[in-house]
C-alpha cells in the first residue's frame, strides 16, 4: 500500500510533488505554481488504484485540500 501525505501540512505543489514521486511509474505531470490544481487532480484520479477506489472528482470541490483529504479518507476506507 502506498504511503498517502497529510495534505494540511503541504502546499499543493509540495504535495503534489510526492504523490508525483510516488508514483512515477504513472506519469503524473510535475506540478508548478501556476499547475491548476484541478487539472493536476484529474491526471491522478485516473490512476488505476486510484480510480478503483472511487476517488471523487476534484470538481466538486472549492480547495485542493479538501479534495486532497477526501482522497486520503476514500483510500484509508477502502484498503
């Protein structure tokens, strides 16, 4: 099981940054300051593990964090 990041304790870019590491094999694009988080999302929704588990869309959220959150809870629920 993969190791999934607090993300409170990040910003988006250094966050996301990890989960790009972490999952290298994927192909995740390298997100900078000027990464719409919500594009950045999307790619990571599509990842197998990740869509089998029903990650919600990034969409329906306001903030990366919440979505961010909400990744974490759905993986923690569904191992």
């Amino acid at each position: 099981m993969a190791v999934l990041y607090d993300p409170r304790y990040y910003s988006f870019v250094s966050w996301a940054d990890l989960m790009v590491e972490q999952f290298a094999s994927n192909q995740l694009g390298i997100p900078n300051e000027s990464t719409d988080w919500r594009e950045w999302a999307r790619g990571l929704n599509a990842i197998d593990v990740f869509a089998n588990q029903g990650v919600p869309s990034p969409d329906i959220y306001d903030s990366w964090v919440d979505w961010a959150e909400s990744v974490i809870n759905c993986m923690d629920n569904n191992v």
